[in-house]
C-alpha cells in the first residue's frame, strides 16, 4: 500500500528508523529475524528502552504516559519495528489490562498498576479461559465468595500464555447468584502471583516448549480493592479488553515482513522444475494473500484513528482478528510449501540462539512445520474467529 507521508511524518519515520538502528540490541533482532527462542528478559530488557525513549504505550492516553501519537504515526513505528525486528510487546500488561485499569479503574488503583506497567517491571497474565469455558467464556465457573474485605477464590484457568513468568494475573470470576444471566455475575479481579493457594502447572506443546499453564486457585485470599470496577460488572470491562486484544492479534506488520521474506525466499528456492517464483500457481497464491493483507491494513489504519480519538475499538476489531489470524495461517501454509522436506525435520535445540551444531535446512525452513502447527491456535484465541463472525453480524449487518 501506498501511504503519502508528510514531511512531519517522514522525518518521524527518520527518527524511528535511528531510533532502532542505534538502540534495539542485535541479539534481541536476530532472535526475531531467524525465528529463535526468546526468553522473559529479551522482553523486558526492549520494553525498558521503550520505557525510558518515551515509546512504550503507543496506545495509551498521554496522560497517563502514552505517546499521543497520531494513528499515522502508530502505523509507521508497527511496519518499521517489524522491518527491524524488534519484538512485540507483550500484550497482557501494556495492551490489555492497562486500558481496563485507565478507563474503569481507581484512580489510586490507576497509581498502584500503570506505573509498573508502563516501567515492564511487572509481568502480566491473562485468566479467562477454563477447562470448560474457552468460546463460551460468560459459562466460566472460577468463583470468588466475597469474605468481609476479601473474596476467597477457587477455580482454575487454562491456556494460560507465558504464566509462568507472570508477577500479577487479571481474571474472570463469577461473584453473582447462579440463577442470572452468565454475563450479570462476572467480576474481573486483579491478583498477585504470590498470592498462597496458586499453583502453576505447565502445558508443554507439541514442539516441547513451555508456552502456556494451568492456574489452579485454592482458597485464595484476594483484595476487594482489587477488583476493577462494580460487582458482577466484569463482562463489560472484559469486552473492552478483547477488542483490544484482537485489534493486536491482527499482526499487519508482522504479515507483511513474513510475506516479503517468503517472496525473496520464493527466488531462491528451486521446486525441481524451475524457480518457484516463476511458477503461475504459486504466485497467485501469493498475490491472493497480498490482497487480502493489503485491504487489511487499510482497516487497521482506520481503527487506529478511532482509538487516537480515545474510543475503543469497535467491531473492526473483530474483523482485524478474524482476516489477520486467517492471513497468518496462510502465510504458514505458503511457508510449508516452500520448503518442502526441509519443513519435516524439528530440532527444537537448534532455535536457541547458542546452539552451535549443525542446523537442519537452509536458514528459517526447518522451523516452517512448528510454526504452522503452533499457529493453528492464532484463529481461537482472543475469541474464535467463529464468534468473530457473529460479532461482526450482529454489530456491522444488523443480523
């Protein structure tokens, strides 16, 4: 897509690009460039330069430290991290939670959480699904019986991603009457880790990494100062949260530089019969996702403009997670294809960044399979891109 920048915006993008060159560490992009494993402090240690640049919350409003960038300005930074390969930004703290604690919190529970948050000297998790409870999350059953100035809480969440750093946790629980509406009984709480009665149990995926937990509470002893907001209000805040989430989940950028790769790669790869770059069927392939992609990040750009203004995100954010989940999953598909047998083989040792043996396939290949195997989950989380559908039914088609 074609973006005329103004000369403010070019020397802004100017600015980004000396930014990154002098300041994002080069073991921290090559780890993002080659597919690496990354580790807790590669996060945080970006997030803190961020942090002191004045760049961590783009989002956010300035005065609560957010950058007061314009939706332009967001686009730039998003496509020249991505050219880069600076890493993302874990979302739970600054993309997710922050935005319920500025808009529905306290104002001394917007003094005790932003700041840290803002700092990355807290790590942030995710408690909404449960064993039963993943699409149909308003069916969740973690309870919280409030006890005088506490609520004991007991329950457990799954699918909990990157749980086991996690200093402070945000969940659903159900506070109401069992005979109300799900959603009416929903409380969101903010919970510390350290908390006694919380127990952590590893889901070790296919690939063998550690990527997401259990969270078992038992009998644990919770703040009501620290719950967000009114009793049994939860679903609401919860609901602005999600679009927040799926507008992030949409990786405009993150696609683009995929694509862009796998087409320099396209030209160098042979499929026995000639380039495949040069091969008819292949490249529409491509072009149909470079279609779909380009359509894509001219939504974004227009929600983008929506939160610059202070609004949340509306539907466009369930068609940002719906189209955007589905592009990456076709970019994996691309990226199997292309590399053919050399996609087969996983050695999960060689994807650390000190491994010193030698590497099965020609540069990122041998990853192509665990990739699109862990990427089939990108479509059901945030809420399934089934939901997503009806949301947009309901909200755009009046359905």
């Amino acid at each position: 897509m074609n973006i005329d920048l103004s000369a403010e915006e070019l020397a802004f993008q100017t600015e980004v690009r000396e930014f990154l060159k002098a300041e994002l560490p080069e073991k921290i992009s090559q780890k993002v460039k080659l597919g690496l494993h990354m580790e807790k402090q590669d996060f945080v240690s970006w997030q803190k330069i961020l942090y002191k640049k004045g760049w961590a919350a783009t989002n956010w409003p300035v005065e609560h430290g957010g950058t007061g960038w314009s939706s332009t300005q967001k686009f730039i930074w998003e496509n020249e991290c991505a050219n880069a390969g600076a890493p993302s930004v874990i979302a739970f703290g600054m993309k997710m939670v922050a935005p319920v604690i500025y808009s529905y919190g306290s104002e001394e529970q917007q003094k005790r959480f932003l700041p840290d948050i803002l700092e990355s000297n807290v790590w942030w998790c995710q408690g909404y699904s449960e064993p039963n409870a993943g699409s149909d999350l308003a069916s969740l059953k973690t309870a919280a019986v409030r006890e005088g100035d506490e609520y004991v809480v007991n329950g457990t969440k799954t699918w909990t991603t990157l749980g086991q750093h996690a200093d402070w946790i945000f969940c659903l629980v159900r506070t109401g009457a069992s005979d109300v509406k799900n959603q009416m009984a929903i409380s969101f709480l903010l919970i510390d880790m350290k908390t006694p009665g919380i127990t952590v149990s590893p889901i070790y995926l296919l690939d063998g990494t550690h990527e997401v937990n259990e969270i078992h509470f038992d009998n644990v002893r919770v703040p009501v100062e620290n719950r967000i907001g009114e009793e049994n209000q939860g679903w609401t805040y919860a609901k602005v949260l999600l679009t927040h989430e799926r507008t992030g989940t949409a990786g405009v950028a993150n696609s683009k530089q995929r694509l862009a790769g796998l087409k320099k790669k396209a030209e160098e790869t042979s499929d026995g019969y000639g380039m495949l770059s040069d091969n008819a069927t292949w490249k529409q392939k491509v072009a149909d996702v470079e279609i779909e992609l380009m359509a894509l990040e001219y939504t974004e750009l227009r929600t983008l403009a929506t939160v610059s203004t202070g609004k949340a995100p509306g539907p466009e954010s369930s068609i940002l997670k719906l189209i955007g989940t589905e592009i990456q999953q076709a970019i994996d598909e691309l990226n199997v294809e292309l590399s053919a047998y050399y996609s087969l083989p996983y050695v999960r040792e060689q994807f650390a960044y000190d491994f010193d043996g030698v590497k099965i396939g020609p540069g990122q290949t041998a990853g192509s399979a665990g990739k699109f195997f862990n990427n089939r989950k990108s479509t059901i989380y945030g809420g399934s891109n089934e939901v997503q559908t009806n949301i947009i039914c309901k909200a755009v088609l009046g359905l």
